[in-house]
C-alpha cells in the first residue's frame, strides 16, 4: 500500500468512526437532557462540536442532528442573559432562529410551530423580569409582543409587571425552567426518533460482552437522576425517559471483529474493508459540499463580557492604522507558515 492509499484509507475510516462516535453521543446527550443532567449535556455537546470539525462521513441526518443539538444547547442556557450563541441574541432568541429552521427544513405543522415559538418567548420575558433586568424585557416584550398579539392577555400582564419592577408573581411560577426544558425536548422528540447508534448495537453483542469480561474496558455513566413529571399549558405528552447509554472504548480491531459479527446477525455480506473504500468517494463529495458554517453550528456559548473584551481590543487595533484583519495576521504568521508547509508536504503525498 503506497502512501498516497494508506492517507485515504486512513481518512475514510476515520469518517466512518466520528460518524459512529457522533450518532453515539448525540444519543448520550438527549438521554442526559432528558434526566436533567445538564452537567453531562454539556460536556456531550463539547465532544459532538469536536467530532464536527474532523473528517466525518455525512449523512443526510447530520445536519438536522445538529440543529436539534444547537436547539437544545440554547434552551438550557436560556436562563443566562450575561451569554450569547448569536450577539447581540440572548440564548433563547437565538433558539427562536434555529426553531424556525428545524421547522422549515421538517415541514412542521404551522400550529405546532407557533406553539413552541409563543412558549419560547414567553419564558424570554419571563427570564428577564425574573433576573430583574425590567429594561431588557421592556424590549423584548415590545419586539416579541407587537401590538394586537395578545389574545391571552399575558402582555397586560407583563407590562403591569415590568412598570411596577416586580420580580415575582404567581404566573412567572407556573412551570419552572426546568419544566420548560423538557417541554422543549418532548417537541423535539415528536419531530424525530433517535435510531440506537452503531456503537451502541456493537457493544451489546455477545462478542463484545464476552471481550469485556476478558479485559474490562467499559465503564457505565454514572447513574442519572430521573425528571418528576410535570404538566405544561403547552406541552405535549413525555416520552418516558431511556436508560443511559453506556460509554465504550473501542479499538479498530474491536470494531472490524464486531462488525463481521453483526454482518452475520442482520445478514449483511458486505466486508468492513469494502465497506471503507464504497463510502469514502461519497463522504469526501458529501463534505466538499456542506459548508463549515452547516456543519459548525455554534454548540457552545460566548459570555457577553468576552465579546466586549474583543470589541474594545478591536477600537485599539483601529486607533493604531492597522486593519484588525492584518493585525491579527501579523501576529499568527509563524502559525500560518507552518500550516502552508504542512499543506504543500500533504499534497506532495496525494500526488505520489
């Protein structure tokens, strides 16, 4: 095998093994959600927005998995106004945004779309009179609540609550923000079911297990705490929550001796080597095609103080005559040459 096969083959596998990482923790994340192990959640979402920026072989599920993900990494950061995913967004403003592109790329129904839209920014105002920040929901109610949209009367309600500076009152105590959480997730899993993971059907196997018992290499997650019940004027009947998904280190043998086994099980004649090789041309056109803003959809939160920080250092950098662009070039061009070395080594290999 020259070095020119051995770069390819090395690349398709590591697509296909990121893509079965991903659908695994993608997996994990929604059970750590669901139990209220927001903990978890978030170090599961910092693992899938790493898998993303490799080599990863794409499926026409990927991007919708993502948005679900960005979608739920809003909502539980949407009690926090000193973060933003989109400034000068709040958090669950921005799930607003991704809200309607989950719901334009699923055809959700137009009702079910404006119910979860009108719960999203009722708990915005709410947030910020909670938070005491009675100007910002001043705002947000007169940009959410335009005029002759307030059937309900909650905009009454609001306004007579933000003029008076009152942070408390018995309807901001209907549901708490966990209630609301999980009524975000009970949409999003009435729009799509999870399918179990490859890695998850692979470690279940006989041969896996009996490998287990031999070298013991699977530690299970701690156990999760479970979500009490709740009801919500607008939610939709829970799904019962599933047992967590164990975690696994699996090595590349492991997987190709797995693989045969479970080829066998479900009948598949396909071998794991040819399997490398039929995905790998359709993997490389698939990322050629997505773009780095699809794939990389802001997981992770900016405190707001962060993006002063670098507003101000920006003015400095201004103030000196020299575009921040160039500024910032300047100061990265020993990384920069490198990088260009390193690519040109790279396709002296290709062209071998």
């Amino acid at each position: 095998m020259n070095a020119c096969t051995h770069h390819l083959v090395t690349r398709s596998g590591e697509q296909i093994i990121n893509r079965w990482n991903f659908d695994f923790y993608v997996l994990t994340a929604f059970d750590a959600f669901r139990n209220g192990d927001f903990t978890a959640f978030t170090e599961f979402t910092n693992i899938i927005e790493s898998l993303v920026v490799r080599p990863i072989d794409g499926r026409s599920d990927i991007i919708i998995k993502l948005r679900f993900m960005q979608f739920l990494s809003r909502i539980n950061n949407g009690d926090r106004l000193d973060i933003t995913f989109e400034d000068p967004l709040t958090p669950l403003e921005s799930a607003l945004n991704v809200l309607k592109s989950i719901c334009s790329d699923m055809n959700v129904p137009h009702g079910d779309h404006q119910r979860v839209h009108n719960c999203i920014k009722e708990m915005l105002i709410i947030v910020c009179i909670r938070a005491g920040e009675f100007e910002r929901a001043e705002q947000m109610l007169h940009k959410h609540f335009p005029k002759g949209m307030d059937s309900a009367g909650k905009k009454k309600l609001y306004t007579n609550l933000i003029r008076n500076r009152r942070r408390s009152h018995s309807a901001l105590q209907v549901n708490s923000y966990n209630d609301f959480k999980q009524d975000m997730l009970d949409f999003i899993d009435s729009l799509y079911s999870l399918p179990e993971p490859f890695l998850l059907k692979m470690l279940m196997s006989p041969d896996s297990r009996r490998q287990s018992e031999e070298s013991p290499q699977i530690s299970t997650s701690p156990k999760k705490r479970s979500t009490a019940d709740y009801t919500c004027a607008t939610s939709s009947p829970r799904r019962s929550a599933s047992p967590p998904a164990a975690l696994a280190q699996v090595s590349l043998e492991n997987l190709r001796l797995v693989y045969g086994k479970l080829s066998e099980m479900y009948g598949v004649s396909t071998p794991f080597s040819q399997l490398q090789r039929d995905v790998e041309n359709e993997a490389l056109m698939e990322n050629r095609t997505q773009s780095d803003a699809e794939l990389h959809l802001a997981l992770s939160e900016t405190p707001l103080e962060k993006i002063g920080t670098q507003r101000d250092s920006e003015e400095e950098v201004r103030g000196t005559g020299v575009h921040p662009e160039l500024h910032d070039s300047n100061r990265m061009k020993e990384t920069d040459v490198q990088e260009l070395q390193n690519d040109t080594q790279r396709d002296s290999v290709e062209q071998v």
